[in-house]
C-alpha cells in the first residue's frame, strides 16, 4: 500500500533515528501497536483528525496505544507541530513497511476454511519458510473463511497462492463453460 512522499519521508526519518539509537525494534512495536488500534477503533482516525480535539487529548491517545514510546511521542508532536498529525497511520504503516524491508520480513497471511490443528499450521509454516530468500523471517497471521468451503490460501506479501476447494470449483465451472 503506497502511504504517500510525506508520511513515507517521516517514517524513514523516525527509522534513521530509531536505528541509530538501537531501538528500531521497539518502535516497530510501537507502530504495529497503533495500528492495530487504528484498526480496532474506527473513530481513532477521526479523533486524530479533528481539529477540535486538542494536542495533548491526542498525543495521549496515541501514547496510550504505543506504549508511551518516546521516539512515537517526539514524532507525534512533530507532526502536531508541521500540522500533520491527521497523517500518523500513513506514517506508521509507512515505518512497519520501511522496517520490513530492512530486516527482510515478510507478512504471510493463511486463510483456510476451518481452524488448523498445531500440525497442520506447523507443516504449512515450514513449507513458506523454505521458499522465503535466505536470511528472511516471517510473521504469520491466521484467518478462518468457511466460504474457502476447504483447503487453505496463503498471501506472502503481494503473490497468493490459492489452494482452497472453492478456487477448484470456480476453475472447474469455468473451464465447463469454455467448452
């Protein structure tokens, strides 16, 4: 997802200094925190973006979904000050996606139709790990569609690789179609 030139500039801003200081991690974590409140709460966008809530109201609500984190706090009034706080969660998924990249993260996402069992997760997991360059890590998130009607997807950052019941089918009738 494309964030912007500005926000981007922030967020490689915020990881130089953040990297030179040996808490780029921390931030990270901060970042992935506010924007999985972000994603929680639709209104907290809304709230940061009104003109009408006051400086401190915000940078508190953002210290309290980072954790207080000092470099996210100094970088929250920074964007206050250049009145442009109403960027921040293009700012943050900007720093994740910078930080990915850096450290050779990739994001898999695996939906499948019904939970998997711990051996079924692990065999998978295994599976993407062999075919990631080498020196490359990943965070694996989970995700249960029963329409997949069975078997399982798996997005490795943009490719996807369709494996569910349901993609079998769409091909098959199409392919009855055709002839």
């Amino acid at each position: 997802m494309d964030q912007g030139l500005i926000p981007r500039r922030y967020a490689k801003a915020l990881y130089l200094l953040a990297a030179e200081k040996g808490c780029d991690a921390q931030v990270y974590g901060a970042m992935q925190a506010l924007l999985a409140a972000f994603a929680g709460e639709p209104d907290l966008q809304k709230a940061i973006a009104n003109p009408h809530v006051e400086v401190a109201d915000k940078e508190a609500l953002v210290a309290s979904a980072t954790g207080g984190d000092a470099l996210v706090a100094d970088t929250v009034k920074l964007l206050a000050r250049n009145r442009r706080l109403d960027q921040l969660r293009q700012v943050a998924l900007a720093y994740v996606g910078i930080y990915r990249d850096e450290h050779h993260i990739f994001r898999v996402d695996i939906t499948s139709a019904a939970p998997l069992e711990a051996p079924e997760r692990q065999r998978i997991q295994n599976l993407v790990k062999k075919h990631l360059p080498a020196n490359s890590t990943a965070e694996f998130s989970e995700t249960v569609n029963p329409d997949l009607i069975g078997g399982f997807t798996i997005a490795i950052d943009n490719e996807l690789l369709d494996a569910s019941v349901a993609s079998n089918l769409k091909q098959l009738r199409l392919k009855l179609l055709s002839h």
